[in-house]
C-alpha cells in the first residue's frame, strides 16, 4: 500500500494555507482523523480502530540548484486489526505536536530508532538533519 503524503494538523489549531495547498491534509481531533483520496473522498478513520502507532524515517534525495543533499522526512503508520494507514509527514515543524496529541490517545506508539527523541532534542530543521546523517547515513554497515 502506497505511502500518502500529507500535512498533519490539529482541529483546533492554525495552520500554514500555502503548505495545504501543495499536500493533502489530514486533520485530527480526539476522535478521528480525515482526509480526502486524491478522488477527494473523504476517509475517515477513528482512533477507537487503532491498535498502534509506529513511527520511522525516510529520506529521499533532493536538488537545491546545483546541490544536493539527502532530505529526512517521519513517516508514520497507524495500524488497525485489518489495515495499515501509512503516510509521510510533510510538515516535520508540527511533528511534535501531532505526536503529543497521540500520546494523549493512549495509543502504543513504537519508536525503534528513537526519531521522537531527534524531534525533541533537535527543533530546528537543519540540525535535525544532521542528527539524521550522522545516524543514518554514516553509519551504515
């Protein structure tokens, strides 16, 4: 099943009009999140459904001019009895407020390479990717 790309945001929070534009979002309250396919259904999914959370990395190789540096982006799963939700977040400044209301869910949310920790101790972009390179990247077996 095909990753989506989405902007994760709040209900009851502001949010960028520019970015939402360029990705689909996805907004949560305390019952449910919702988004729309690209057939602009509505998919509506309850947090009552989810079993787990599990939250990764991804990186993907980006062009800035005559540069280009490798880009790390969460990913996260929410995973039911019977399907697997994935999507990549594309707004990694809200990050930690997205994470902090699913905490709030009592949702078991697995972190095997502690990407929430980078999230919390590195706050602005830049240095997060480094985090991200130094641990990933170089040390590659």
């Amino acid at each position: 099943k095909e990753r989506i790309h989405v902007y994760m945001m709040l209900e009851d929070k502001e949010y960028d009009s520019k970015v939402v534009e360029q990705y689909r979002p996805l907004i949560m309250n305390h019952e449910y999140m919702i988004y729309k396919t690209l057939y602009h259904e509505n998919v509506k999914i309850p947090f009552s459904i989810i079993n787990k959370i599990v939250v990764d990395i991804d990186s993907s190789m980006v062009n800035f001019g005559f540069f280009g540096g490798i880009v790390y982006t969460a990913i996260i799963d929410f995973i039911s009895h019977d399907n697997v939700f994935r999507f990549k977040v594309m707004n990694q400044d809200r990050f930690v407020e997205i994470i902090e209301h699913l905490k709030s869910l009592n949702i078991e949310i697995i972190d095997n390479k502690n990407i929430l920790d980078a999230y919390y101790q590195y706050t602005d972009r830049m240095e997060r990717n480094k985090y991200f390179q130094r641990e990933f990247m170089y040390k590659k077996k």
